[in-house]
C-alpha cells in the first residue's frame, strides 16, 4: 500500500479541489492510502471515500503570504508540515501540496531531507511539447544560483525520471544554453557542458535552445534556478497572453467571428488542454529523500488527481530509491 | 538630411526584400538618404527610386554560418563591414543588416566603437504587450555575462530609448526577477537592485515577473544576456509553437471549425500581426557611436521599411548624442 500525505488546506481552491482529487484517486487506484491533513468539518464536507483514508485534524496552516522558512519552523502544525513530517517519521511515502511553494520547498528541505550527496534539490516539472510527449525541465527556481556539479546532478535526476516515471528507453539530456554550437555559454554552461559530455550514465545531445523547447528537442532540459524560473514564467506569461489577445480579438470583431469562435470552440479547448498539461502532474522537489510534490495553486480536482496518479508512479517503480542507491555510489 | 547605410545582402530574402522595403521608405521620408551595399546587378532589379539612394557595389557578404569575429575580420569587403565602416568614417549616421546576428554585433564593437564609458553594449528589443503599447528589454545575448554595473548602464540605456523614441515621459524601468520582493534574486540581481534604487535619474519601480512581461508592467526590462537570451527565445518559442498547435488542431478537426477557422480569420491575423510585432522595428545593438540595427533574418519588406522608420526616429531625437553626453558625465 502506498501511503500518501496531502495538505487538504493548500492552494486557492482548497480543501475542496483537494478532497475532490482525493476521491477520485482512491476510487481509481486500490492500492494507495491517502492521509488528509487539515481540517476535518471542511474535509469531511466533501470526503466521499471512507476506505484507505484517514484525516489528521489541525487548524493551523501556512497561507501563500507567509515567509516560507518562517512559517515551517514556526507552524509547527500546519497541514504541510504536518505532512512533511509523516514522511519523515516513516507514517507516509510521499506529500503533495498545492499551497505556499517556498514553504514547501522549505519543507522539503528541512523536514524530508535531501538524498546524501545531492547539494540542492531543484524543482522539476512537465512541461507541454506541440507533438504532445512533452519534457522534463529542472531547476525551475528551487534555487537562485546553482553550480555546473548541481546541473549535472540535476541531469541524473531527470534523467532517472523520464526513464521511469515517463517511460522513455533512453531519456535525451540537454543543457539549455544561448545556443547550440558546443563553444556557447557564460562558465557555468561551460563548465556543465564539459560535466555532462564526460559521464557515459547520461544520454547527452548537447545545447539546446530556448525557442525549440516546445519542438520536443530533449526529452530532460537542466538549466539553473534563475534562468529556469525565467524561462517557466516567459512560457506561461506568453502563453497566458496570447490566450487573452485572442478572446479580446474575437470580441471585438463582430458577430462572423464570434460565430467562427464558436464553431472553433472544441480547437480552442484542445489547445488550452495541452497548454495546461495537468495530465503530467504537478512539479517535484527532487533530490529529496521522499516524492515531495506540488500542485499549481489555482489546482482543480483534475489536477490534484493527476498528481496523485504521478506519485503513485515515482512510488512504484520507487525511483527516489534507485537515486540514493545511484548517488551513494557516486560520492559528492 | 539622415544617411543610412544599409546592408543589402543580409536576411534571408535579400536583397529583395531589403531593397522593396528601402523604396518605401525613400517614397515615405523626405529626410532620408539610403547608401545599399552588396551585389549592384541584384540591387538594381528591385530598386525603384533614384533619388537619395546610391549603390556601393561589392561581392563579398557574411553568411549566416560564419564565425561572427573572423568574419568581420577578414571580409573587410562584406556588404555588412562596408556599412559599418561607412559610419565609422562619417559617411553615414546609422547601419542597418538583417544578416548575421553574431557578425553584426562584431561589426558594432570592433568597427562602430562603444560610446565612451559604456562597457558592454546591449542588444535591445521592442517586444509585445497586450494593450498593444510593448516594452523594450535588454540586454537580449550580446553578453553571455554581465555585472551589475552593466546591467545600470541597460536601464538608462533604455529609458533615453522609451523617453526619446516611443514618447514615454517617464519610462518605468523594471529589473527581471525570480519574484518580486525587494530582497529576491541571485548576487547580480540584488547588487544591481540596489544601483537602480540609488538611481534617481531613473524612474526604477522594482523587480518584475518574466510571467507579466506581456501585461505591461515595465516600459524597460533589464537582465543579463544570458537570461535575456532565454526569455526572448522562450517567448518566440511559445509564441510559435501554439499558433502551430492552433493550426494543427483545426486541419484535424472537421468541417466545422475549418469553417469556424475562416470566420475568425481576421482575429486570427491580428492575433499575428500583435505577436509580430516588426512595426516596433529591429534589435538595436545599444552603447555605440552611432545606430547599429539588426532586423530579423526572416524579415520582410515591411520590417525593414520599418526598421528604418526607427533609425529616422532615433537619428532625429539624437539619442545615442544624448547618450554621450550623459555617459561622458557619468565617467565610468
């Protein structure tokens, strides 16, 4: 049975999205238990399941205004850190939350543990490719500098992922750089280049660009956490703004384009499905000694549900387990 | 009168395109005078006007797989080096090429020369905003490094830029981030925090989200090549990669939103047209002597006649004269 912490009072749409996702999950796979932490009148509003979950009541939680290392060593009851520290005493495999992603990054860190010799855990997400296989992406901002020995770590772990979690035989690592003659980069990109073309583990193909991201160039991008967390907000930004520039365009354009928007409905739907990409699940905080998992913010019940289906995943074919055997081997 | 010297075998659709968008730009300004470098059989067969246009023939030209520095060092006879050479000596006030990137920047540096003081030129864009009004950001990958320091230079850079060519009065300056919170980001970004916020020449509101960049909350964004590099081409990037999946999604669908599709074509094309976005003109290579301007390889002879309406703009205002002015008072 596989044991998974929720934080049932995290994100904008909490507890219901949560509970809801939770019902969902535990009436599609039977072999996980779910552990709701939060509070037990709201989550019982909307708990359906009586089987294989149990609620842990506390009425405090960390909001999305809180300094995150702050909250976690103070609020040493919210719903998170309750659900941080069940994987910590062994009572659970793994926690989700959809609340403060700083705070659960300090969690994470300070709660969980990083697996021995992994310096900095970096945040990691899929993320949508126009021929729908889409890609891996670390760090995405769990850290604001990072150095070539965090990027080739970072390699490792994706890499690990894409293979098990993803499916994919031989995952292709590429290094985001500024081009993708072997020569570019500032140091660091340098100085990584020459880390990842040196270990045979690694399936590298090289630089690559941001602008071919979405052309399904790498299968594992790893970048820094500031030019990640950049590149994470330039993709969403864009996306979001075009989405808007094309509502404002259809409604200011008169009846025959309205009608042209209705009959397109299902195309614009499609588009913002695979735009959304929530089948993939939400972001992890890997190089932790456990899956510590977060769902967007403004996560729906179809999101929470994904992410507890990707869980579920990272705990069967146990691949934070075959990281610590890999990185024990590989000293610091 | 405003000389320009223009690079008439750069792009991928030269010299047609370059020479169609100089005869409407001859037809359109009174006050300009074009000198076209390249390939004068060529040239010919596209040029319309007489009249303020001369042709400087040569058969040299940099492609667009050459190394960037070699090439600006041994083609002396390359249409691009003629045009920045023609500058260097006074003969024309502003060059223009929409060949290589790389070379062109090269040119900028070792031909055109810094203006005094500024370190590190930056490669400088307008780029969309919904509310249709855009922004510029800098520096876009001329450095694969920079300082802090550098990144003050972008900012007043940049704001004489808004202030003077787009007619903002007071051009609000923001810093990219990892988060908005004075207190966020890497060494760079806090150190160069702290030269904006002393600034008081510049109208500096903070740090900005690469997440809002389409939502106008800058009229200047400044960051390090690097970083710049990604977000533009992460842009680009996403920009292309939906209306592809928009495009794909409707050929699948049936009849109905191919109908749909037709309808809305005149928002679709808007849509395009506002992603676009070459009525802003080219990249300015910013911090030489003179205007440096780089249209895109693929442009066509609307984004070359309106990158030298921004040339006529940035001549007329004599903003980089007002840039060495300032930056002679600045020392260094």
């Amino acid at each position: 049975m596989k044991k998974i912490a929720v934080d049932a009072m995290g994100g904008d749409n909490a507890p219901q999205a949560i509970v809801e996702g939770v019902n969902q999950a535990l009436a599609d796979f039977s072999d996980i238990e779910i552990q709701l932490y939060g509070d037990e009148a709201k989550i019982k509003t909307y708990l359906k399941a009586n089987d294989r979950v149990s609620i842990i009541h506390t009425d405090e939680k960390i909001n999305s205004d809180d300094e995150p290392v702050k909250a976690i060593r103070k609020k040493k009851q919210a719903s998170m850190v309750l659900g941080a520290q069940a994987v910590k005493d062994g009572k659970a495999d793994a926690v989700l939350s959809a609340g403060n992603t700083g705070a659960l990054l300090a969690a994470g860190l300070l709660v969980v543990g990083r697996i021995k010799n992994i310096d900095r855990p970096g945040l990691m997400s899929s993320l949508p490719t126009i021929d729908g296989k889409g890609f891996n992406m670390l760090d995405l901002g769990a850290n604001a500098e990072n150095t070539a020995h965090h990027l080739h770590q970072y390699a490792i772990l994706g890499s690990f992922y894409a293979k098990n979690v993803r499916g994919v035989a031989h995952p292709r690592i590429g290094l985001l750089n500024n081009g993708t003659e072997t020569t570019k980069g500032d140091p660091l990109r340098k100085e990584t280049f020459a880390l990842l073309a040196a270990d045979e583990t690694l399936n590298f193909i090289g630089n690559v660009e941001a602008r071919d991201l979405m052309n399904s160039v790498a299968d594992v991008v790893v970048t820094d956490g500031f030019t990640g967390n950049a590149v994470l907000k330039s993709i969403e930004g864009t996306a979001l703004g075009i989405m808007e520039q094309l509502k404002t365009s259809i409604k200011q354009a008169g009846l025959r384009a309205k009608l042209g928007a209705l009959l397109l409905k299902n195309s614009l739907y499609d588009l913002k499905d695979s735009l959304d990409y929530s089948g993939a699940g939400g972001a992890v905080l890997f190089g932790l000694k456990a899956p510590v998992v977060k769902c967007h913010g403004s996560s729906d019940a179809k999101s929470v549900y994904y992410t507890i289906k990707q869980i579920r995943i990272m705990l069967e074919t146990d691949v934070v387990g075959q990281l610590v055997e890999e990185f024990s081997n590989r000293g610091d």
